[in-house]
C-alpha cells in the first residue's frame, strides 16, 4: 500500500499529555444499545463528570433526536459541547481522529476505520472526522490505511505497542507486511520503534485483540499488563502468561503491574471481554473502569500503584461490557492546543449545541 508523506513530522501524544477535550457520542435509541438503554446513559453522565472535575470539556456526538434527552439528563452547568451529527458505533476510540504534534502545532490525524475488519457497518463513523475536524486549529491529515485507535499505544519515546491479532487480520488491510505497517507508524505518528505482541486475546472481543485492553504505557517507565495470575484455570491464563513474557523481554527495565482479570458472562453464558487496562488517563486522573467483581478493589491498587502521582476514579462499566467494550473504547482524548479557542470558551458557558 502506497502511503502519502505529511510535509511536517508528526508525533502522536501519549495519553498523559494535558487534555482539553474527550470526545463520547451518546448511546441512542436505534442501537445496539437498547436493551442496556438506560444504565448507559446513566454511566455516560457519570463519566462525563469525572472528565469535566478534572478540567477537560466533552464533545458529545448526539443524534439530533437525542437532543431534548442529552440536555435533561446532563446538568445543565456541565462544560459539554454537543456535536449533533450520525454515527454507527458509540467506541470513538476507534474511529476519532488521533492527536500528534508537529512544529506548526497540534494536527488531527485519522485513519480509515472499517468496523473492525468488516464485522460491522462503518459508513457513519468515518464521516464524523469532517465535522470534528472544523473545530480543530489544523487541517485534518487522512492516511488510506486501516487502524483504530485502540490498536495502538504510544509512550513519550515514541515507541508504540500493537498486536499482530488485529494488524493481520487480513480484513483490515489485505496483507499489507509488516514492514509497511512499521513505515506507516513512522510517517503519520512518529513511531520511532514499533513493537507487535504476539500473545493475549480476550474472548468476546471484536477487535482481534487491540492493545488497549491488555498493555498500557505508564509515564514512569512502567507498563500495566491484564494479568490472569488470579485465575489459573481460566482461558485466558495461557494467552496472558504469554503475553507477559513477551513483554519483560522487550521492556527488562519495566517496571511490571499485573491486573487480576474479572470473569464476566451476559444472560446468554457468552464470557464478556472485561479489562481493567482499559482506562483513560484525565489530566493527572486514571479514570478506571471496574465491573461489581471482587477483583474491583485489587485492580484500583494496582493502578494506583502504577500511577503513584494521579488521582483514581472508579467508574462501573458493567453495563458497557455488555457490548464488548469499556471505558477506554467509548473515549478519545484531545490534547490541549488542538481545538479553536473559541469552541473551548463555549464550553465554559455549559452545555450547549455547537451549531
């Protein structure tokens, strides 16, 4: 696959960066949402909260429809910008464009998303970047090569985590090799070393294994792992036992922390891909997702372990999981000095509609 240079390098910023903004799109009526409806939203608020009580603003997709319910459910002093606009998936993760530096500032990146390998209809969410992309100081950068956001993890080094589950799954790019995988990381995120794992799948997940919900970058040369020491007869324990070697081999200097892994099922007995590494970090606050499993309480001291100088904010995704995913994949973070300064003071108005 032939890739198109930016005129500038670009670097992708590590979650931990300041923040201004985390982008959600509410759950709406005519989705995969319905049978959960309400409990979502209830933890869409709740979320919304905890983002805004660390300084950042939410830009909120909303379905037009949805509008009159997003403003009787969202407190009304809430810094949330509502972005009426259609979308097939709520896991803006995955198809929301990425923020990387670059020295005429910040500049929004996107990729093309194709839900998951063809799994499920994307046609709506690749639009959405357009929209986004008018609030934003820079011109977005569209690179034609499949990837998501949860795919990929990226530290202060530049130095990116991703799996071969999901970079190979020949529904996504064909069999684009690996070395133009490695290039493409270069050219539009900085990449300056790429590491793909070869072990860890959670059963249930769609993505083919993104990277997100099983190892995460600390800013302190540490790297969070979903574990399964807890459960040695599980399923999972194999994959991640492995996973976790590979991982000391690559990073010996690491510091290591392993999350006990929860063991969720739906009504019909399908385990549920529930990850504790699927948090968002929030302006010196890991807000962190827990399931109302006993292995709740360990997994927040873990995290707190791993990020002795942040605060942590326990948030229930019990719901989320439902639809095979969780915190991290129904949010995407924007880095201070990305949107017009403008659309930041609307937001300190409360909530509004950004028409």
């Amino acid at each position: 696959m032939r890739i198109a240079s930016p005129t500038l390098p670009l670097y992708l910023m590590p979650e931990w960066a300041d923040i201004e903004a985390v982008v959600l799109a509410w759950p709406h009526a005519n989705s995969d949402w319905s049978p959960w409806l309400d409990d979502a939203r209830r933890t869409y608020v709740q979320l919304i909260s905890s983002i805004n009580s660390t300084g950042a603003t939410v830009l909120l997709l909303c379905h037009e429809d949805e509008l009159g319910l997003v403003k009787s459910m969202v407190p009304m002093h809430s810094k949330v910008l509502i972005v009426v606009t259609s979308y097939n998936d709520t896991w803006t993760r995955d198809y929301v464009f990425l923020t990387c530096e670059s020295s005429n500032g910040n500049v929004p990146v996107e990729f093309v998303f194709n839900g998951w390998g063809n799994k499920f209809n994307a046609n709506l969410d690749n639009q959405v970047n357009k929209t986004l992309a008018s609030l934003c100081q820079n011109p977005l950068i569209s690179c034609n090569t499949v990837l998501e956001g949860g795919a990929i993890e990226v530290d202060q080094n530049h130095e990116l985590l991703t799996t071969a589950s999901c970079l190979f799954n020949p529904e996504r790019n064909g069999d684009m090799p690996e070395q133009a995988y490695r290039d493409c990381f270069k050219t539009y995120l900085g990449s300056e070393q790429t590491h793909i794992f070869q072990h860890g799948h959670l059963i249930g997940d769609d993505t083919d294994g993104h990277i997100d919900t099983l190892v995460r970058y600390t800013p302190l040369r540490g790297l969070v792992i979903q574990s399964a020491y807890n459960r040695p007869t599980d399923p999972h324990f194999e994959g991640l036992f492995k996973l976790k070697q590979e991982v000391q081999s690559k990073f010996p200097d690491y510091v290591l922390y392993e999350l006990p892994l929860p063991a969720l099922t739906n009504k019909h007995g399908e385990r549920l891909p529930a990850s504790y590494a699927n948090f968002l970090i929030c302006n010196r606050t890991v807000i962190a997702p827990v399931y109302q499993q006993e292995e709740d309480k360990e997994a927040l001291e873990v995290l707190a372990k791993a990020f002795p100088n942040y605060k942590i904010v326990a948030i229930d995704c019990s719901v989320l999981v439902q639809q095979f995913g969780s915190l991290h994949c129904i949010t995407m973070q924007i880095p201070e000095n990305t949107l017009r300064p403008d659309i930041l003071s609307q937001a300190e108005l409360g909530i509004s509609q950004i028409l």
